[in-house]
C-alpha cells in the first residue's frame, strides 16, 4: 500500500485553539506561553502561525514585525525592516518531515508582504545543533558579532517560578 503523503497547513492561531496549544506543547508550565503570543497578533505586532496535521497542532513560530526585543541585537538590525522569528516548536514525532521548514517559510513570505526586506532569529548555540544546521540550510546566516546569554522566567505546573537562560548566536537572512 503506498504512503499517504503528509499534509500541513499552516494558520494564524485563533483565541479557540489556545488551551489545545498550552496542552499539547506547555504542559509542564502554567506560564501560559501561548497566549502571550497570541496577545502579540491581537496586538498587531506579528502573526503567531501553526502547523497542523490533520486537526492535530504540530508546531508553531511566532513572527514579529519588528525585529527582535534584545538591545544586544536591536543596536545592529534595522528593526522598521526586520522580521523576527521566535518560540519556534515542532512536536517531537513531527520533526524532520518539513514542519519547521513549512513553517518558516510560510513565515517569510507573509514577512515579504508586510514589506520587510530580512528575518531574523536566535538560535542556541550549544543545545541544538539540528535547528542551527536547518536555519542554515534556508539560506540564514550568523551575523558575525559573537553569542551572548538570554533569560526569561516562567512558572512551573506545580506554581513555583524560575528563571531559564541559554547562550544564543542571532541569524538573519535577507528577503
């Protein structure tokens, strides 16, 4: 019997799909990172876009606007013409059957009709090799000045809070 072929269609999240979202990639948090991201398209300011496969979300970008929210990077990029692509996930029974790569491609061209003329993004430097070798593969290209360290906080599904951080390298790509 032949493969089916695999399907994705990528949308920009709806307010009814939130808790499907926090449940199938947040589980181990109540920090509700979902809807943040979805406040930044309520906002105006980028488009939270998901993959699907049949009904079922199977990873997800968040594109901003106008670049990316990091003083380090911000002195060097031309934020009024820079995307920036961030808290991108694939399921892990997903990878490496195009959904990031759908993803951002989908990314970019909506970055090219909103008139921005490059897309960034930041990727750890130590901790996944795989996504640095995909960015790279499309066509993104560090940007010579070196990795520095980001942080966020959150709180976990028991209600105490933390601090993450890893060291990042910032990617960008002329559209």
């Amino acid at each position: 019997m032949p493969e089916q072929a695999f399907t994705l269609e990528i949308k920009p999240a709806e307010a009814s799909q939130l808790e499907v979202l926090e449940h199938e990639f947040s589980t181990d948090t109540l920090s509700k990172p979902h809807y943040r991201r979805y406040e930044v398209q309520q906002r105006g300011e980028g488009i939270y876009l998901i993959a699907w496969h049949d009904h079922i979300p199977v990873g997800h970008f968040l594109l901003r606007w106008s670049g990316p929210d990091d003083a380090r990077v911000m002195k060097y990029i031309d934020v009024m013409q820079s995307a920036y692509l961030e808290a991108g996930a694939t399921r892990a029974a997903y990878r490496r059957k195009g959904v990031a790569t759908t993803l951002i491609r989908e990314a970019e061209r909506v970055a090219r009709e909103k008139g921005c003329t490059q897309i960034g993004l930041e990727v750890g430097s130590t901790d996944n090799p795989e996504a640095k070798r995909l960015y790279e593969h499309l066509g993104y290209i560090d940007w010579g000045r070196g990795e520095f360290p980001i942080s966020w906080e959150y709180i976990d599904k028991h209600g105490n809070q933390g601090t993450e951080a890893e060291v990042v390298t910032y990617m960008h790509k002329r559209l």
